[in-house]
C-alpha cells in the first residue's frame, strides 16, 4: 500500500474512491506522482546539464476507472471542472486549460503507437499550483500512467518521463527540460537524485535523516515569469551557436568550462556571457554539491547552496526582491544549513535544509519576519524526500 499503508493514506485512498463512485461511477484504481523541490542545479536541465531534485510528500492523486466507449473523461478537484476528449478525434492543439496537461500527455502516447482505452479519471493535487515545485509534471506523470495501467500497457520511467516531457514542449508549449518529469518517476524515499540531464544516468544520494526539507512560499508570482523562462532558454542556446564556432566540441553549455568560457568571452554579449556563466558554474556546483552529501560536509552544500542564489540573482536575473529577501531572513536563522531560490524564478519558493529540531521555530520566524517586511503570509511546507510514482493497491507497483 502507497504512503506507507498509514491512517492517512488509507483515508486518502478511501476518500478518492468514494469521491469517484460519486462523480464518475464504478470501481476506481488509484495512483500518485509527487511534486518535486530542487536542492541545486537551476537551469541546468535544459542545457544538457546536473540537477540535484528531490521528490517531496505532495501528490496528484489520480483515480481512473475504464469507460464502455473511447473517450477520456477528466475531473479535477481543485478546480471542480470536468474536460473530455475522443481518442478517435483527438485535440490538435492546446486550449489554454489545465486539461492540457492531461490531453498533451494522451496525444503523445497515441502517436507513440499505443492503444489506450477510454477511462474516467478524477484527479486531486496537493502540491501547490504556481508554487514553482511542479505541479504540471505531477499531473503528467499520474495521468500518464494511470491511462497506460488501466489499458494494460507497461512503460518504464524513463519513457514515461521523456513523453511527459515532450507533451509539456510540444502540446502545452512550456520549453521545460527533463528534471521535473524524471523526479516525478524516479524519486527515492530519503534520498535525492543527481541526475545528467544528457544521458539520463542517475544515482540516489541520501539524505541525512536529521534534515528537513523547509520550501517557504513567497506568495507572489510575477507576471512575466513564463516569457523570461523561454528568453532565457534562447541566450542560452546563441551562447552555445557563437561558443561553437571556436569549440566545435560545444552542442550544449554542458560541454562548456568555465576556464574556455573565459577565454572566449569576447564573442558574446555581455548579457549572453553572464547566462551562460550561470549554467558553467551551476553544473560545477552540482558536482562538487554530490560530493558534499557524501561527506555528510551539510555546511559545504549549504555554501554552494549561497553560490546558486548569487548566480540565478545576478548572472541569470531570475529571482525577484521577495526571493532574495526571504533567502536573506532564513540564512541568519539558527539550524539552517542552506537556502536558496528553487524553481524557475521570478517568485514562488525558495528550498532550506534545516535541523529537524529547528523547524518549527524556523516557521515561526521567518513567517513573522517575512510578514513584517511584506505584508504577505508566507506558505511553508515541511517535507522529506519521497518516493516516485506509484499505484497505490497492490503493493509495490512502482515505476522501474
């Protein structure tokens, strides 16, 4: 049994079956894929380079029972809306809805060849939308496998990530990389991944049992957040096509050193070359922040953790003054080991490895301070690492 076989997750398990028999009708199978928080590696995923996520305890659950005919009939409780689709007569284009989410996923996997079934599905989220901690990925991913199970097809996770992944470029039309669809599928209980965004090898890195993952929301989210988020991907991509002409070596910033971008730095735009030393950089630092965690060196992560937020504040210009000023206020606060901004930018959260014995007077502080400072009330949210994607009955069906 998924969540451990707790009190709350048989109570979660039972409350979404008994909401589908209301709203859908029939027996329901249930799955789940996490939310993801990134320790370090901002940016880096969609340059060939390391990340470091770590799959958090918020879900979108997904229930799904079959239908007699070939449509798939979407509910989802947060935002007590209803979609469909005919997978004889499949959309050829998003609408601009959350839908599109769970109709990019169905488009892929009907042009990958599979034969899917019609399905009824209910989905229910927890991890916050907006929040920069990806809720989109988590609903690709539940949705996905869900369809695939209850159309009895198999799929490994690094297929079904790669699907999810493209559904959200081709069909969605967010320029997004692999990491928050490959932490949805892959994701560890008590561990975080150190993923090569290239070849997709990866290796779990434990972490400390006395650590607490403390995401804290800004609770703003500027409005040209999305716009930036591509205009970035694109210098980085000139970066690379001006570097290239005297690397040829260079397809991606993954093949870059800091050392060689120094030395042809007279071929970008300064704003170009500030980027592109963004990503140089944050590859090493992903690196040299696996070594740390080996060492159990909390104090060096957290150092690297600082380099990060500097690097996305000032070289990629994707944090905002509420960021930078909540990662200030938790810095100074007692039994945390690092901070930084997490996520795209331009607002929502910001990740803290914090003493378990030091989170709740970590809440109340920085909640106070930051409210203070603002007038906003910020969200926080105390997790660990968790597993991956899964159904949730019979035991141990998780994604390979």
């Amino acid at each position: 049994m998924c969540a451990a076989a707790t009190e709350f997750g048989m109570g979660r398990l039972s409350h979404l079956k008994e909401r589908f028999r209301a709203l859908q009708g029939g027996e329901a199978q249930i799955y789940r894929a996490p939310g993801r928080v990134n320790l370090i590696g901002e940016h880096t995923d969609y340059n060939d380079g390391f990340v470091m996520p770590a799959a958090i305890d918020f879900y979108t659950w997904a229930a799904a029972g079959a239908r007699p005919d070939r449509k798939i009939r979407v509910y989802s409780e947060n935002f007590k809306q209803c979609a469909e689709m005919d997978l004889d007569n499949p959309p050829t284009r998003r609408r601009g809805h959350w839908s599109d989410y769970v109709f990019g996923v169905v488009m892929l996997l009907l042009r990958s060849g599979r034969q899917l079934r019609g399905a009824n599905l209910l989905l229910d989220g927890q991890v916050p939308i907006g929040a920069g901690l990806s809720s989109s990925a988590s609903v690709e991913v539940a949705s996905g496998y869900a369809l695939l199970d209850g159309a009895g097809l198999t799929i490994d996770g690094i297929e079904l990530a790669k699907l999810c992944q493209r559904a959200e470029n081709e069909f969605v039309g967010a320029r997004c990389g692999i990491m928050d669809q490959f932490i949805a599928c892959h994701g560890g209980q008590g561990n975080a991944l150190l993923l090569d965004c290239r070849s997709l090898e990866y290796r779990r890195l434990p972490l400390p049992g006395d650590i607490r993952l403390v995401i804290c929301n800004t609770m703003v989210k500027h409005d040209h957040a999305s716009g930036e988020y591509n205009a970035r991907r694109e210098e980085c991509e000139a970066g690379v096509r001006l570097l290239a002409q005297a690397l040829p070596k260079v397809r991606a910033l993954r093949d870059v050193t800091l050392a060689e971008l120094e030395a042809h730095e007279s071929l970008l735009l300064p704003r170009i070359y500030r980027r592109c030393r963004h990503v140089v950089s944050e590859n090493q630092r992903v690196l040299d922040a696996a070594q740390a965690l080996a060492r159990a060196d909390l104090a060096g992560f957290g150092k690297l953790m600082a380099e990060s937020h500097r690097s996305l504040r000032d070289d990629y210009e994707v944090s905002c003054p509420e960021l930078d000023l909540m990662v200030e206020l938790a810095s100074r606060l007692p039994g945390v080991w690092g901070s930084r901004m997490t996520g795209g930018g331009f607002g929502g959260c910001i990740i803290n490895l914090v003493k378990r014995e030091n989170t709740a007077s970590f809440q109340r502080t920085l909640a106070e301070e930051y409210r203070k400072a603002t007038g906003r009330i910020p969200e926080i949210y105390v997790t660990t690492a968790s597993d991956g994607a899964r159904r949730c009955e019979p035991p141990g069906s998780v994604l390979g």
